[in-house]
C-alpha cells in the first residue's frame, strides 16, 4: 500500500489522479490533499477520499477549513496551512508518492522539499521545472528520488527513451506534439476573449494551461521542460503542431527511426503510468479506434502568430534567469488577460517586454530561483499597470 499525497487536488490533475487512484483502493492510499483557496471543494473531496490530512496553501483559511470538515464529522482529519505546511507534507516519511499538480510557480517548493527527501514525485508541475531546472535534476540526483513526468509530452518521451543507451540519448531528436490550440486557423488574435481561449479543442484542463495552449506558450514551457528532464539541448528538440492529439510526442534516433507514444488524449493515463512504473497498471481511459480517426494530421508552428514558442527556444538557449522571467512575467499576463485587463496579444507582449529588460545571471539555489521570480513577477505588474 502507497501513501500518496496530491498537492493541487481541486484541479484538473488533481481531480484525474484521484479518479485512477480511486480504481486501486489496494493499492493505494489517499493520504493527504492539498488545495489553494477553494475549501467547499476540498472538503468534498475529504469527504469522499478521508485522507489523514488536509492542507490549504492559504495560512488564513486554517480555522474556516477545520470547521467545515467538523461540520460533516471529519474531525479526524488533520488540518495543514500554508506553505511551509505544503514544504512539510512533501518531506513527511509516512509519504510514499507526491503527486506536484499545483499550477504556477507556486509549485516549486512542495516540488524541491519532494525531490530532496527522495520520494517518488509525479511531476505535472511543468513550471517548477522551467524555473528551476537544473537545480531540480541535480537535487534528484543527490536525494535518489524518482521522477516521473506526468505532462503527456512527456511522458511519452519517458517511454520512447526507455531502452535508449547514453550514447544513443547523445545523438536523438526529441519531436514534441502540439495540438495548435482553439486558434491554429485563427489569423486575427486581437479580439480573443478569455472564453475563447480557454476552450481548448482536445484537452480539457485547468485556466491557467489552457491560456498557455492557445498562445504555445504551454509548448515553449514544455521544450525547457524537455531539455532539463532528458538531457537535450534546444537544437535536439523540435516542435511539430498534430491537432489530433493522437501522438503524444516522439524521439527519432540517429539511424532515422522515429519512436510515437500514442493512445487516447486522457491526462489519467500517463497518471497511472507514472503511478504504476514500472509495471503497467490497466487502464480504463477511452481506447484509441483508429479506423474511426481516419487520418491524422502535421504541419509546422506558427511563431509569427505565436511567438511565445520562440521566446522559450531563445530563454532556454540564453539561461541565466530568462526561464524564470518568461515564466513569471506568462503567469502575471495571463492572469491579467483571464481578469480582461489586457488584451490576448499583450501576454506576448508583456514577455518580450520582461525579457528584453530584466537580465540575471543563474540562480544557484532555490531561493534565489524565488527571488528572480518574485521580482519578475513584481516587474511585469509594473509594466502592464502602464499600458
Ligand atoms: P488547475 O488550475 O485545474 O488546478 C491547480 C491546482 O493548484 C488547484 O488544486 C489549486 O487549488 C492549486 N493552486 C493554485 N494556486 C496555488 C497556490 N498559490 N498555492 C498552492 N496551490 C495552488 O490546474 P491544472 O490544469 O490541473 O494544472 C496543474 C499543473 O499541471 C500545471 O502546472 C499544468 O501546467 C500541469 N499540467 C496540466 C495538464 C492538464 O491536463 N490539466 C496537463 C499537463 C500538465
Ligand atoms: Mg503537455
């Protein structure tokens, strides 16, 4: 029996990996659920999982949070606050599995406190890693945690390198899918509203990354995302739009032969994957019928359009801080799109802007990786405050 504790639970992560859970009540043990703010929706999930504890980021809900689960009879259940809470809860012993679901940088601690006490992490969590990349692997390394990317991408990759050797890993091509989000045939972007953008044609998941998908700035996150987990620099990994979500991404190696995961575009699978690894738990997701898919489709990214996907290539090959500032200054715009008080292609905007002006060298631990990112984030309230 596995304790798994699910930091970010009242998302769309959170919600599938409680689902897969949910069909292995033998296997594993809902030990702790953490949410942000929204309370009557943790507490429904307490009320339905009964995990040992219960933690929300906001230090402030504490007591509103322990009285709504004495209402429904849960007082057995501890009550956690704030994030040095969620810090603890990633390292606690009695943790076997920590599933990072938190959107935004906010994840990064609870990820770091995860990776540093050893624990087997299922990583959705792409901004922790965008950010704090090379310090994650590194730790990892040390600690002997295990990592498991749960983004599709991935995932996929995880699989399609399985029985790569070093020397093979050196010379491969990582080839990420994109679904080209709800705008791919969409050429003027200056009306977008947020109802739009956050109808994403294959997927369906949270604000935040649906936002991300309609500018690739999700796909930028995913390229840096790729680079640190697998080892490859920005000139080995291209991007490849396939809207119907059918390959999840691929690695062709050095003598031309390509490697696809694919199967049904369903976040609990590669979930119960990375729960399961390395064996193979059975699925329940849609299974792909490909006679009724009929053809499957690729063209090129347009960066012209979007040129957020270039942003995060140029970030990557520059390094220093330009990972966290692009993260920072996309999670801030896109805050401010989703609130109506700037425009859709503003976020692009606000990205070259923080990039062209806020310059630092390599942050060399977790605290200066928040540093960078609470000043990036500072910067570009600033700046669209002027628009
Ligand atoms: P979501 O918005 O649906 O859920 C986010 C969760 O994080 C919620 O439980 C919320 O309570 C919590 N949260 C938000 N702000 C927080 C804060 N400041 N402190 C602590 N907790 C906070 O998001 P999602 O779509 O589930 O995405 C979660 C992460 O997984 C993101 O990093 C996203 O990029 C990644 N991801 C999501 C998908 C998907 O299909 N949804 C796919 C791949 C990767
Ligand atoms: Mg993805």
């Amino acid at each position: 029996m596995q304790n798994i504790a699910i930091f970010g639970a009242t998302g769309s992560i959170g919600g599938s990996t409680l689902d897969v859970l949910s069909h292995y009540p033998d296997r594993y043990n809902v030990f702790a659920l953490t949410a942000n703010s929204r309370l009557d929706e943790l507490v429904k999930l307490c009320e339905q999982f009964k995990p040992r504890i219960a933690v929300t980021a906001d230090e402030t809900k504490k007591s509103e949070l322990a009285a709504k689960l004495a209402e429904r009879g849960l007082k057995s259940i501890e009550v956690w606050a704030g994030q040095d809470d969620l810090v603890k809860l990633a390292a606690l012993p009695e943790v076997d599995v920590a599933v990072l679901a938190i959107v935004g940088a906010a994840g990064l601690a609870p990820t770091f406190s995860a990776a540093r006490a050893g624990k087997r992490l299922l990583l959705a969590n792409k901004e922790s890693v965008v950010c704090g990349g090379a310090l994650l692997m590194q730790t990892i390394r040390e600690s002997g945690a295990e990592l498991l990317p749960v983004d599709s991408e991935h995932n996929a990759i995880f699989q399609c390198l399985a029985s790569a050797s070093d020397a093979q890993r050196s010379k491969a091509r990582i080839i990420l899918t994109a679904s080209g989000g709800p705008f791919r045939k969409r050429m003027d972007l200056s009306g977008v509203t947020p109802e739009d953008a956050v109808a994403h044609p294959t997927w369906n998941m949270g604000q935040k990354i649906s936002v991300d998908s309609a500018t690739l700035m999700n796909k930028g996150l995913e390229v840096i995302e790729a680079s640190w987990l697998f080892g490859f620099p920005a000139d080995r990994i291209d991007v490849v739009i396939h809207p119907q979500s059918l390959i999840h991404s691929m690695v062709e190696y050095a003598d031309g032969c390509i490697l696809a995961q694919m199967g049904a575009p369903d976040m609990r699978t590669p979930i119960a994957y990375s729960l399961g690894w390395p064996e193979r738990l059975d699925g329940f997701a849609k299974r792909v019928d490909f006679a009724a898919l009929g053809s499957v489709t690729f063209e090129a990214p347009d960066t012209k359009r979007f040129p957020q996907l270039s942003y995060a290539y140029e970030a990557l090959r520059s390094g220093g801080c330009a990972s966290i500032v692009l993260n920072a200054a996309n999670e801030i715009a896109v805050e401010a799109f989703l609130a109506r008080r700037i425009g859709f292609t503003d976020i692009a905007r606000a990205c070259r802007e923080m990039m062209d002006t806020l310059v630092m060298p390599a942050p060399r631990s977790l605290e200066e990786v928040l540093d960078a990112d609470h000043l990036a984030r500072v910067k570009t309230r600033e700046v669209i405050a002027r628009w």
